[in-house]
C-alpha cells in the first residue's frame, strides 16, 4: 500500500489507473479503524480494482466545542489494517493541504436534509461534511465511494448532492457493523469507560424494543415507540437524549405513523462521549 500526502499526487496516480481502464473504489474514513470501516473496504474490493482509503479528520465538521482535538487517532495501526486487506493507496492529506490561507469555498446541501436529526444540534456539521466529501471526490475521481448506513443522514445527505451536483460517481450504502452485544462500532467507543461501555448498550436495546413494537405487537404510533425508548436509554444515568427521531427514509421528516420505509434514528451522550445508531424498518 502506498501513502500519499499530496493531492497532486494522488490526483495523477488516479487519472493513470483510468487511463488503463481500472475501475477505482474509494472508503473516505477519519481514521481509527474498526471493523466497520473495513467492510467498507472489503465491499469496496468486489467491485473495483483499484481501492484508495482516506484518513483526514476533517476540522470543518466540527462543532467550535466537539471533539475535533481529542479525536482518536493511530495511523500505524489503520496502515497495517489496510495493508492486509491489500488496499492499494492511503490517502492521508495534512489539514494545510486540504484548507490552506485564505480558503473560502464550501458546499451546502439546503434541503431540509440537514437542518434535523444530527444536523440540529451540530450546526455546519453537514456543510463540513459535503464540503471535504466534494473536495475527496475531485481528487480521488473514484466510480464508486462507500458510506455506512450507521451515519444514516449523512448518506441522504451525500445522495442529494451527488445527484444536485452532477457528481459522475455512485455511492453505495453499507450496512451498520456491530460489536457481539449490539454496540454499533464507532472511532468514539474508544473513549467510554468501562460502565459507560455497559450503558451504551440501552442505544441498540431501544431500537431492538422499536423494531419488536412495531413488528411483533403491532404498534405504528411513533409516540407511544419512542416513549419506550427513551425509558430504555434513560433507565442509565449515564445517558443525556440528543434525539429520538422515527422519520420518512426519503426527506427525513418525523412522522407520526409507521408506514413503509422509515428510519429510526437516536443521538445520546453516554458521559462525555455523543454516540449515534438507528435502524431502518419496512413496516
Ligand atoms: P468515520 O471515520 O467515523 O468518519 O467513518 C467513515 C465511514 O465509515 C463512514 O461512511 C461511516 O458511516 C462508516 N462507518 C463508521 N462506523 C461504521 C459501522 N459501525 N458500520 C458501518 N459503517 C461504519
């Protein structure tokens, strides 16, 4: 695997791949690598021939006062992960690359995808978001670029711009990876203590409890489903709710009744640490 710090680089190594007719996958990552991120990867090498991985924790998704400098990170350990799944460039930019002086360009999605949900409470999370994912797309130029279905919104979010955007690139959806108890994998766990690592189970315990209420008991109220999920999550006093949402999977707005595809969405702080999950449920 080779590890590139210059876009330029990185950019010519890409136009060549395509000058021989090489498909490219691309995995944009912030690094510290889990399982998650490597199915990602692994989804990736089925359908290319050529796989790039980014690690650059993006400075303009953070919140003035989020976690942006405490951020896990361990490039040595995501190099030799990468490395045995035959990844064949790393791409790892340094924030002066990616945002040298006098930088002024973002790119905004302003449908309604991104003022609910995570984009609420994180204000400019997204504008961050689809600013550096832009910004990877014109220098990877990938065919394919894989995002987990764990950040839900975000693939919504990606999906409109592509399509707003004329973006020759397809996106594809990967499913959540869990830990054995239903913990869905994040960089972030890293941080939770060894009881907080216990509390942060009651986050896939609601959704279960969701997915059973409207599937097994029949309950399409989205009130009475998300009373008994925050009675889940609440039951630790660890807990802090940002959101329990239960949306249309299309436009994301609340809904009041359970009908076809609908996304069941929850943000909590387990301690310090903001931790996200959800399911999608066909009802
Ligand atoms: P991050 O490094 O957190 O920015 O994540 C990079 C990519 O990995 C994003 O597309 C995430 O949605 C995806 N990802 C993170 N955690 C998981 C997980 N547990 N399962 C599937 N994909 C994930």
């Amino acid at each position: 695997m080779k590890i590139i710090n210059e876009f330029n680089e990185m950019r010519q190594i890409v136009k060549k791949m395509k000058r021989e007719d090489l498909s490219v996958g691309f995995v944009p990552t912030m690094g510290y690598l889990h399982d998650g991120h490597l199915s990602l990867v692994k989804a990736a090498k089925v359908d290319n021939d050529i796989i790039v991985v980014s690690i650059f924790v993006n400075p303009t998704q953070f919140g003035p006062n989020e976690d942006l400098d405490t951020y896990p990170r361990d490039l040595e350990k995501d190099q030799s992960l990468l490395e045995n799944l035959d990844v064949d460039y790393l791409f790892f930019p340094k924030v002066e690359q990616m945002y040298p002086g006098g930088y002024g360009t973002y790119v905004n999605v302003e449908s309604g995808l991104t003022n609910k949900l995570c984009g609420k409470s994180r204000p400019g999370h997204f504008k961050g978001v689809t600013t550096i994912v832009s910004k990877l797309f014109n220098i990877v130029n990938p065919d394919k670029a894989y995002f987990g279905q764990k950040d839900a919104q975000q693939v919504s979010v990606i999906n409109r711009m592509v399509k707003d955007l004329n973006f020759d690139i397809e996106i594809i959806a990967v499913p959540i990876v869990r830990e054995n108890d239903g913990l869905a994998m994040s960089s972030r766990n890293v941080n939770l203590s060894e009881k907080e690592r216990q509390d942060a189970l009651t986050l896939s315990k609601s959704l279960n409890k969701a997915k059973d209420l409207i599937l097994l008991d029949n309950i399409k109220k989205t009130d009475i489903i998300k009373n008994e999920m925050m009675e889940i999550i609440e039951s630790v006093d660890s807990s802090k709710i940002d959101y329990i949402e239960i949306v249309d999977m299309e436009n994301l707005e609340s809904i009041d009744i359970v009908e076809g595809k609908v996304l069941i969405a929850l943000a909590v702080h387990i301690g310090k640490t903001r931790l996200i999950d959800n399911i999608i449920m066909e009802a």
